[in-house]
C-alpha cells in the first residue's frame, strides 16, 4: 500500500485503520442500538420524541408486514419522504426484512422517479402523501405492486397528527389531489405487520443494503451499490474521526446531531442517521430546511453537538436575524460536505458559534465520506482535509499515472472500505470508474500538500453543483431539447452567492417567437427544482470544435 504521509495530522487517539468486520450487518449494528439504548429518545421531530425502544417496534412490524407481501430477500423497496420519523423506521424495516432501500429524492418529477423505479427494479415504495401525485403519473410503467403511503403527522398521535395533517393538506395545500387506490396507510401497514412475525434473514457483509442513485457524466442516473460492509465501514471512519471532540461531551449527555441535510441524500443516511444510532445518538429532525425561522424555532428548543450541513445552510443559517435565539454553545462539531464551504461563509460561521466548520469530501460512491480536515482544527483550512482512517487517496494524470509533485493537479482517485461495490447492472461504468489497483476514479480535480491536505481545483465532469446536489448538464440539455422552438442548447454551471453554483442554459432558437417564460415553463414540468436553470440566454450559434462538440469551457468563461 501507497505510503500515508497525512496520518502524521491525525488528532491523538485517532486511528489509521478501523475495523469493519466488528458488524456482520446493518441490521447487526441497529439491534444493538434498540437493545443498548432502548429507553433513550432516537429522533426528535415538531415537539415529539421517538424512543429507540419505539424505533424497534415500530421497524419491526413494518419489516414483518413487507415479508408479508412476499418480497425476498435482494427486492428492492424505495423510501420517498422528507426527514419525518418514518424514513428512519422505514429504512429500518427494509433493511430487516433483508430487502436493499432505494433512496428517493421526493422533489422529483415523474419522468425522473419513473427511472429510478425501473432502473431499480423496485417492487414496493414507501412515499409521503405530499407525493403521492408524482407517483400517480408514472406507477404503471414501473415495476412496483406495493405502495406504503405516510402522511406529515402519522407519528404525532391522534390530537396532534390529525392538526398537522389538517394543516399540511387543507391549510399550506401541499398534498396535490391524487388515486392510488391499492396504497396501503403507514399506520395500517405497521398494525398488519404487528399481528405477523418477523423471518429474520441471515444477512452479509457482501448483501446489498442500498442503491444510491448518482447522475453521470451520460446524464443518466446511476444507482451506486453500497454493501451492508461499505456503510458500516463509513459509520465507524465517521466516528474515529469525531471522537476527539465528541468524547468531551459531559458524562451521561447523550450525543445530540441536527438532521437538515435530507436523509435520501448519502451524507445524512451514514452521517446522521446511521452514525448516530452506533453512538445512541439524538437526531433533530429537520423536515424543510428552507424554512429557516422553523428551523431556528426548532433549535431554539434543544442542546445539540453535531451539525452536519452545506455551504448554503451555514450561510443561510449565519445571516437570519432569528440565529440569536439558538445556543451554539454546546456545538462541537459543524462537518460541511456536498459542495465547497466559502471562507466568508466559514469565517461568520466561527465568529458567530465558536465552532469552525470542518470541511470534508465524498461520493454517493463511497458511502461517502472519504476525506475531512481534523475536527480539532480551530481555523477554516480551504482544503478537503486528509484521507479519514482505512482510506487511500492519490491522484493521477490522464494515463493513470500518479502524479507525485506538490501542488501538481490530478484526478483523486480513492480506495477503502466504504468503496460501492459498483454501479447497479452496469459493468461497463463500473470498469470505466475504476483504475487497474482498484482505485476509484472520482472525477475531481485536485492538489496535495506534502503533509497530505487534498484540495479540489476543478472537476473534470462538466457536472454543476446546487447547493451539494449534482446536476449532469448531458441530463438537462436532453430535456431541454424537447421544448418546442428549441434548436440547440447547452447547460455550465456559473457561480451564484446563495446556492454556490446555479445553471445556465444557453439556447439556440429554431422558433423566433420562443419566449424565456416558455423554457422556463418547460422545465418546471420536466426538472426538480434544484436541475431549472437559473439564468437563460439566448444566441445565434454555440461554441463548437471542429468536430461539433460543445465547448462548455468557453460558455462558462463567458459568463
């Protein structure tokens, strides 16, 4: 193995290696959790906890009732909500009935949900009713018999739960009239589930535990399989690498994490959901972060220590007029992944909450954290930090050939643990991302100290970055390409205060009378919200080679 000059940074007690064997699965590692911690709360969501004890019924009967339906063992079932207490006890229940999750981002427009279910191959999904609508649209192209449907307050009890569902549907009407008429109640679900019994599947490191979904520079979305081996892993790199702030907690407190990043995204799955289960942890969960004044109210309410969170979150959080009414005091770590933390954005972070924020680096890929500035850090670094316990980073030049120079730019490629097995039914984009020693190939282009700091300077992917979301330009020019009166288009990414990157659409007309209401029109049908350009702009001709291609390079430089 490649020589690790970074371990001479590690905090003391952090170690070079962990071991991911001491798990045979995740279902291991989450048993233990509801037997250890049965009597503290796991999740805390609009004023009510849930106890690990609750967790462990409630994902029990629900993995009982999946059986039920004759699912085995490697079915696929997709989980399509917002962070609400059922998505934990879904996951829970997929996973012990010996089923793969699906992750699902629940903004999703039809088209891009019917990919995912086909490609997945999923037979069951697990939705809350705000989307039921978008199911609707494309449930009968795909494979799925079975629909669990949630509502906002099914974990409320009776008084409260019937308020909040009155409010989410009648009030702010954010549940579209919808028919699925053969979805079964998430309650209904658990009751029937309850009166069964759970089969206990015998379950491996080398089972498939998710797919997570990941565009590609095709634009077409790729599921990333993460062993039950791979997300343990990361779950104890992830705890190695807190330890040295998080064991100065007072004795008896129990670790606390705010959960606003969506848990369908790989970040908040391992880093809070599943991470704070191995620690018997409490995760706030955050439905809608973009509410910032219910997310301060909400804060305002509790102690925490963890925050994991993006560049437009600190920032956004950092510059409200409510932030005051939080105590930050008690934060010992803010870890920021999903895109790069600005310096500005970190400085007022430290200044206003005494806790730098720890940048990190990741792959739906590699379960994803692979890469994190030392939590003892007191100032912001600018850098991804060095590679985290068991993980080999190096970059490489074109061939493949490592590039040894200081500062020298390459492709980072990565090896460890928490490596996917692959791409979901793809050899073909397996073996492109992956180097003759096993390295993944990330696609990123970055610098290394002597000491072993990574830093990215550019991304060989022309793919754009919203606020920690990936948008694959091939995906949205494809789409676009359909709007009628479109000749050409093509998509960069430029950069933008609020969300770090936005896009932009450069259109060649073939109607003269298409209009930018019109494209922007087209796109709110077609692309969630994050994909929609933000700025548009019409030309005569695009920047081309010789052979026709594209020069997004000099779109971008122009901007």
């Amino acid at each position: 193995m490649t020589d690790r000059p970074w371990l001479a940074v590690y905090p003391q007690g952090v170690p070079a290696d962990i071991d991911a064997t001491q798990y045979p699965s995740l279902v291991a590692l989450m048993d233990e959790a509801f037997r250890k911690h049965a009597d503290r709360v796991a999740y805390s969501f609009m004023g009510r906890d849930v106890s690990y004890a609750e967790t462990d019924t409630l994902s029990s009967a629900l993995a009982a009732y999946l059986q039920s339906l004759g699912l085995a063992k490697g079915d696929r079932v997709a989980i399509m909500m917002p962070n609400v207490p059922q998505y934990p006890v879904a996951v829970a229940a997929v996973l012990r009935a010996g089923l793969v999750v699906v992750n699902v981002n629940p903004l999703y427009t039809p088209r891009e949900l019917e990919h995912q279910l086909k490609d997945s191959g999923a037979k069951a999904i697990v939705l809350i009713e705000n989307f039921a609508n978008t199911l609707q649209q494309c449930l009968a192209h795909t494979s799925v018999k079975h629909v669990v449907l949630c509502a906002m307050g099914d974990q409320l009890g009776l008084l409260k739960g019937a308020l909040v569902n009155y409010v989410v549907r009648k009030l702010k009407k954010m549940v579209p009239a919808y028919h699925l008429p053969a979805a079964v109640r998430f309650n209904d679900a658990v009751a029937q589930g309850a009166r069964g019994t759970l089969k206990k599947p015998g379950i491996t490191p080398e089972d498939i535990a998710l797919l997570q979904y990941t565009g590609g520079t095709t634009g077409v979305s790729k599921g990333a399989v993460l062993l039950h081996r791979n997300v343990i892993a990361n779950v104890l790199q992830s705890e190695a690498w807190n330890d040295p702030v998080m064991k100065k907690l007072p004795a008896g407190e129990q670790p606390t994490n705010v959960c606003a990043l969506p848990l369908y995204h790989i970040f908040a799955f391992t880093v809070n959901m599943m991470l704070s289960l191995r620690t018997g942890g409490k995760t706030i969960l955050i439905p809608n972060p973009r509410d910032l004044p219910a997310v301060l109210k909400e804060l305002s309410k509790h102690r925490f220590h963890s925050f994991p969170a993006v560049n437009t979150l600190f920032n956004a959080l950092a510059n409200h007029p409510d932030f005051g009414t939080v105590d930050w005091s008690n934060l010992k770590v803010s870890l920021g992944g999903g895109a790069a933390v600005q310096g500005a954005v970190a400085q007022l972070w430290l200044q206003k909450t005494g806790c730098p924020i720890c940048e990190g680096y990741g792959l739906s890929e590699t379960s994803p954290s692979v890469c994190c500035n030392p939590v003892t850090a007191t100032e912001f670094s600018g850098t991804i930090g060095v590679p985290i316990p068991s993980t080999w980073m190096k970059l490489i030049d074109d061939n493949g050939k490592p590039v040894t120079q200081p500062n020298q730019p390459g492709e980072i490629a990565i090896k460890g643990p928490q490596l996917m097995a692959g791409y979901w039914q793809r050899p073909d984009e397996t073996a492109k991302a992956m180097t003759e020693d096993g390295y993944f190939k990330s696609g990123d282009i970055g610098v290394t100290d002597e000491r072993g700091f990574f830093k990215i300077v550019d991304r060989k992917k022309d793919m754009v970055l919203v606020s920690g979301f990936n948008v694959y330009p091939n995906e949205v020019e494809g789409v676009v390409a359909n709007c009628p009166g479109v000749l050409e288009c093509a998509v960069v990414g430029v950069p933008d205060e609020k969300t770090g990157e936005a896009v932009k659409l450069v259109i060649v007309k073939k109607s003269p009378d298409l209009t930018e209401a019109q494209v922007r029109e087209f796109c709110r049908h077609e692309l969630t919200g994050y994909k929609q350009p933000k700025v548009i702009e019409f030309r005569a001709e695009l920047p081309k080679t010789p052979v026709g291609k594209i020069l997004r390079r000099e779109l971008r430089d122009k901007h």
